[in-house]
C-alpha cells in the first residue's frame, strides 16, 4: 500500500538526517556510547522509514538485496582485515596497532576531560565503522526478507 505524497516527501526528506545520524554515532563510538552496531542500526531504521512510505514494487526496485548483501559482506571483511593487519606485522591477532602511533587515528588520548578528538583510539574507529556498514547491511536484508514474506501471503 502506497502512503500519501507527504509521508512520501517526509520520509524521503528525513532519510538523510537519519543516515548522517547515524554515521555520526558510528564515528563517535570510541568517544561516546553508541557504536558500529547501534550506528548500524540507527541507519537501517532508516531504511524502513522508507520502506513504510512507499509501496511494495517501489521499494523493490529501489533497494536490492544483492546490494546490502555485498556490503554487509564488505563489513565483515574490513573488520576481519584490520583485525588480520596486526598478524602481518607480528603483532597478536586484533592488536591495536594505531593507537598511539601518529598515523590514523593514533593520536594519543590526553588525560582529564574527553576533547572529543575523532583521531585516538587507534583500529577501534575502522572496526566501529565496518560493524555499523555490516550492521546496516544486515538488518536491511531482514526486513527486505520480512517485507517479501508479507507480500507471499496477501497473494
């Protein structure tokens, strides 16, 4: 069932937000509560804001599930790789390499009161980011899963 014009534009119209929001609570993860999964999560609700407004065959052929499949896929093997890059050099398996480093995200966390600096905490902002886009990849191919169930049993 399609919604009206206006729930159409105001899903549409916020979709955006609440992908940057999301984003956002993914980046800020090693700063503040949230994370890759919360993040992750945040965007696929997203998802099926859009979902919600629009019709079945809309949505069908806007979102694939061949798509978020290689993304969750693309999640998981960036997570595994940062994980994996620290056996290359020697180290143990998920060691954070970065922190402390001066290279990305390596700077070190001054003490006292949290600045809020994005560039600490090492391998921990690269794997945040993979769980939210496996996250968001993943919750999106349950509900595209569920959607089509619903849409088996009106035929």
């Amino acid at each position: 069932m399609k919604m009206s014009k206006i729930v159409q534009t105001s899903a549409n119209i916020l979709y955006p937000f609440v992908l940057i929001f999301g984003l956002y609570i993914v980046m800020h993860g090693h700063l503040t509560p949230g994370g890759g999964f919360q993040g992750g999560a945040v965007i696929a609700t997203g998802v099926v804001l859009v979902i919600v407004a629009n019709a079945y065959e809309d949505i069908m052929a806007m979102l694939h599930k061949v798509v978020y499949k290689a993304q969750e896929s693309a999640g998981l093997i960036l997570f595994i790789g940062a994980a994996g890059i620290a056996l290359i050099l020697g180290l143990p398996f998920f060691n954070n390499f970065l922190a402390n480093s001066g290279l990305l995200f390596g700077l070190p966390v001054p003490f006292g009161p949290n600045p809020g600096d994005l560039n600490t905490a090492g391998v921990i902002p690269i794997m945040n980011f993979a769980v939210g886009i496996e996250v968001w990849g993943g919750l999106t191919i349950i509900i595209l899963s569920m959607l089509s169930g619903i849409r088996k049993r009106e035929a």
